[in-house]
C-alpha cells in the first residue's frame, strides 16, 4: 500500500481517472471534496461505481466516511457497505476508542450484507483535531487496522493556525510533532505508517523530496489528491533493486550463521535490529 489517491465521491470522471491512475488504493471521498448539499448525491454516485468497477479493476478501494460527530456516518455506511468496499477512511478520529467505535458499526454492516466479518479495514486520521493529536498513544493493534496517517489542513483549521508550513516550506514545530506521532503511534499499533498529502500537485520537484524524505522516517507509503503524483510515490516507495539485495543479504547471513544476535557482512557488524529492518523491506518489496 503505497500510493492512496483521494477522488471526489461526486464526480464518476474523477472516479474513472482514478482508477486508471495506477494508484494501489483509490480513497472515494464523501468528505471534504464533497458539499454539504451534495452528500447523498455522492453516496449514490460512488455506490454505483464501486459496483460496477472496483471488482473489474484490481485496484484496492477505501472510502472517506464523514467523521463519527457529523451525524452523517451511519447514512455514509448504509449506503457504502452494500458494495463492500476493501476499508474505511475514517477522519477526525480522536482517539484509539474511535476505531472501537467505527470496528462495532463495520461488524453490524456486514453482517447485514454477508460480508466476511473482520475483513472491513480501517485508516484512521489520528491528527485533524487537537484532541487527536494528544491521544495518539491511545492507538492499541487492532486487527481491522490495515494503516494510521495524519492530516495537517484540519488541525489548522482546529487550532487558528494561518499555515503550517514556515516560508521555507518546512512543516512548523505542531504539525512535525503530528507526524512524528503519527509514525510512533503506528508503529506501537504495529500498522503502517502512511504520509499525508501534498497540496501543491504541480510541483513534482518539491513532491518527490517529500516523498523521499517520508520513506527516509519511516512511513511505507503517502497520500495523493491528483493522479500524476501517483507515478512519483509509487516509485519512491518501491524499494530499489540494490536496497532489497542488501537487506536480502542480511536476512541470509542471519540464516546462515544460526540466527545469532549479531553478525557480520564485508567488516561490519549487524545486529538484530538490522535484521528487522531488513525484513520489513523485503516484505515491502514483496507487496509492491
């Protein structure tokens, strides 16, 4: 899961584009793209064309629901869980008893539409609010949990912020420790860590170092909110062909050597640390 392009649930253009965008996971949004007075339009539109396409066209399929105090969720679920869609986005989560509270509402749904239970996962958005942002180590693993992320455009909103970025473009000290907590929060949840949007999409430069400065921390994959910033994400966070020989090489030389706490490659050492780092590489490369 490396790339997540978000489409407007209200336009079918936008949905076709984006599930030809070559994106592992194309997020239908029934939030923020979508007005207020376009929100059961939205649920029409985007049903009829999970139905029709996502089974067709290999691509992983989520929805952003409106957020558990909205008063709109239960109509969002109702109309969306027909079509089984793979996970749910959900935004505004406050804290780990929100996923709770969102896993006993999936279980209903698909009991109600044969669905598999447990097979509905979730994305939670753990840093729109300030609340959020504070309870980020209520976060426990959680099997419906497929990855957490992080969103700096609301909890600007929520907190009075003008911007969160300085003039040099850097992300100012609040929303760096919204990441950083989102990283350490699915980290202890033991889930993926997914970066957040890049608002300017025309500007691929500045996109790319983003996206090679998340994959740098820790995060396994990042959000788009146009498809010509898919090619870029999928291939950063695509490990290249030289990281996965290295990392195979260690896993082998563990192997090898009886799994022991420590060996060593070429005159350097490498312990067990190394080792799982490894690992999870391969396992993304894998996926990829």
């Amino acid at each position: 899961m490396r790339s997540l392009l978000f489409v407007p649930g209200d336009s079918e253009k936008k949905l076709e584009k984006g599930f030809q965008s070559g994106a592992d996971i194309v997020i239908v949004d029934l939030e923020d793209s979508v007005a207020p007075t376009s929100k059961a339009a939205a649920r029409d539109i985007a049903t009829a064309f999970i139905r029709e396409r996502s089974h067709a066209s290999g691509v992983g399929v989520y929805v952003r629901v409106n957020d558990l105090s909205s008063g709109l969720i239960d109509d969002d679920l109702a109309a969306l869980m027909r079509v089984a869609p793979d996970g749910i986005m959900l935004p505004k989560a406050n804290s780990g008893a929100d996923v709770s509270h969102l896993s006993a509402k999936l279980r209903v749904h698909e009991a109600d539409n044969g669905i598999i239970d447990g097979s509905t996962r979730i994305i939670p958005l753990i840093t729109e609010t300030a609340a959020g942002v504070l309870a980020a180590g209520s976060y426990r693993p959680e099997p419906r949990l497929a990855g957490m992320t992080w969103g700096a455009e609301d909890l600007s909103a929520a907190i009075g912020a003008r911007t969160a970025r300085d003039a040099a473009g850097r992300y100012t000290d609040v929303f760096r420790l919204a990441r950083t907590l989102t990283l350490l929060a699915a980290s202890a949840s033991e889930t993926e860590a997914i970066d957040t949007v890049f608002p300017d999409f025309r500007n691929l430069d500045v996109f790319r170092e983003q996206c090679v400065e998340a994959e740098r921390d820790g995060f396994t994959g990042k959000m788009a909110i146009h498809p010509a910033q898919v090619a870029v994400i999928n291939e950063v966070f695509t490990p290249s062909a030289e990281a996965v020989a290295r990392s195979q090489a260690v896993v082998d030389a563990f192997r090898s050597a009886g799994n022991p706490g420590v060996v060593a490659i070429d005159g350097k050492m490498y312990d067990r640390p190394h080792l799982r780092l490894a690992e999870r590489l391969l396992a993304r490369a894998k996926t990829a």
